[in-house]
C-alpha cells in the first residue's frame, strides 16, 4: 500500500484524532441525526473517523469523499473496525464527484481556525442541491461566528514581545514606520492564538455571521459590529471565534471561554494599551471574500 504520508503531511490529522470535545460532538450529533439503513456523505472525510460513526449509528451506506489521497489508509481503518462493507471511499473533491445516489444526511467537518477558509459553505450547498434528498439532514445545520474586544495578558505579552521596546531610536535610526507595518502584518490576514481561560471579555459578543447550511450558497459577507464596553479594562484586541450547531441541541465552539479544540481563536490585535471604560463604543468591521482572506478594520 502506498502511504498518503508520501504526499500528504499527516501531522495535522493527529490533531482531529486527539480533538475528543470535536470528535465527541459529532458523535452525539450522529448518534441523534443518523436513522437506520441511512445513506449518508461524509464531504472531506480524512481518513474515515466521522464515516465510521455514521456507520456506528446504523447508516447503511457512507460515501467518504476526500480530495488528498486517504483511500487506502482510510479502507484499511474500515476494515480494521469492522465496518468496511459499509463505507465507500471516493478519492476527490466533492465539487466534481458526479453519479452519487441520494443521501439522506451530509456530515462535514471541513472548517479553518474561522470556518469559512476551507468554502465549507459553497461545498455544502452544492452537495446539498444535488446529492440531498428533499427532507434530508446536515450536520451541522447551522454556524454562527462572534467577536468580542478582549483584555488578555497573555495577548498584551504577545504584543508587547514582538512590539515593544524603543523603535523610536534603533542604534540612533527611527523605525516606527516599520514597526506600524509589522503590526498591521501581524493582523493580517489574522493571527490565531489558544486564549482558552485566558482572555476577559469587555463587551458581550456579536454575531457577525450566521449561517444556514440549508440555505446559504456563498461565505462572502461583510458585518459591522457595535459593541458597548460592559467593564472596563485595557483592550488588547478582539477575538473571533465560531460556534457549530451540529444539531438537536449539541454545540461545538471554539470561544475562549469554552472547552479547548484543536482550533485557535482568531485574534486582531489592538496597538497602544488603549483603556476603554463601562459605556465606551467599539466598532469591529469584518468581511470574508473569495480570496479566502479576512479583512477586519475597528475603531
Ligand atoms: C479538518 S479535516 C477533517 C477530516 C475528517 N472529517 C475528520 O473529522 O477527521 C478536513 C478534510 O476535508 C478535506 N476536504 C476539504 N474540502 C473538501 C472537498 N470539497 N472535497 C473533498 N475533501 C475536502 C481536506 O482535504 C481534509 O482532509
């Protein structure tokens, strides 16, 4: 057998195998979501984890659609567990796979550190439009993404070890106008960072994006947030994270204040140690295009 280690790198997927908050959302969702002799897609399979719950839970056919070259590591885990006879594995894209037969569910898990990099929106709508049957399921139906402006030390200390220091005076040159353009690189597209338990946040959240997968066709969006300071503080950026409604009643965030998963939070730093009192008005502007590329601007 050749290994997809040869051309793929398998380190990231040892991430998903130790992500059990994940892992164990999905499968309450599937244990729910899945009903007997269910055909179901698993669109962006891996090696096979979320097909073989959905064989777990009594699906009667998984079809596990991956585009990097799993097939044969991901059979061999089939067979391995016994379920083999159920799970078919189809090598490619799930855009230019033709000739599936309906299905009764779709399960995915093909999200970036803010869900949107990876189109999981455009591909479960296409998916949606010719593979589901009408009345079928989604997992997850539903994903909403939230901001908030944050206190963070270990934020500050980032900032500050990167952007602190005299660059006002560098061996007698003056290189603040380099350190203005490190800054906004930083932020740019984002910077992703583990805050869990270690961010405060000065406002309550805002939902930028709320998505429909039954619905919603593109990821593009523009949003702007309104948030009014609920405790003072020293505002060191916003955070933003998402929260995956994988159905009846289970969630799945990545906020900083929940659980850790394998995801970051994405973070836009803020310069100058700005402290912001109860009352004070932010703004945190937010798009997404097609470029697969974050823009976030706040005042
Ligand atoms: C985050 S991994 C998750 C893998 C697996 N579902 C799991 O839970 O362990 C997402 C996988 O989806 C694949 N993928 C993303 N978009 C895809 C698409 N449109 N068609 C097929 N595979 C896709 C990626 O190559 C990657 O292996």
């Amino acid at each position: 057998m050749r290994s997809p280690g040869e051309t793929v790198m398998l380190g990231e997927y040892t991430r998903y195998v130790h992500d059990h908050i994940r892992t164990r959302a999905y499968s309450r969702a599937l244990a729910k979501a899945v009903a007997p002799g269910d055909r179901v897609l698993d669109l962006g399979s891996g090696f096979g984890l979320l097909s073989m719950l959905a064989a777990r839970y009594g699906a009667a056919e998984v079809f596990a659609v991956e585009q990097l070259p799993f097939a044969p590591l991901a059979a061999a885990l089939a067979a391995d567990n016994g379920v083999a006879e159920r799970i078919r594995i189809i090598h490619g894209n799930s855009a230019c796979i033709d000739g599936l037969p309906p299905v009764d569910l779709i399960v995915t898990e093909i999200f970036g550190q803010l869900a949107l990099e990876e189109f999981a929106v455009e591909y479960i709508a296409d998916a949606r439009a010719r593979f589901l049957v009408r009345g079928g399921r989604i997992v997850p139906a539903r994903l909403e993404i939230f901001f908030a402006p944050i206190e963070s030390p270990h934020l500050a200390a980032l900032i500050a070890s990167h952007f602190g220091g005299n660059w006002a005076d560098v061996e007698g040159f003056d290189l603040r106008r380099l350190r203005q353009l490190c800054f906004e690189n930083l932020a740019s597209p984002y910077a992703v960072m583990k805050l869990n338990g270690r961010a405060r946040f000065l406002a309550p959240p805002k939902l930028g994006r709320d998505i429909d997968f039954y619905q919603d066709n593109s990821s593009a969006f523009e949003a702007s947030c309104r948030f009014r300071v609920e405790s003072g503080g020293r505002l060191d950026g916003f955070v933003g994270y998402f929260v995956a409604h994988l159905g009846r009643g289970v969630r799945l965030s990545t906020g900083p204040n929940d659980p850790e998963t394998h995801w970051g939070q994405v973070i836009i730093p803020a310069a100058g140690n700005r402290r912001v009192r109860a009352g004070d008005r932010l703004t945190l502007e937010c798009s997404f295009d097609l470029r697969k590329s974050w823009h976030f601007r706040y005042s």
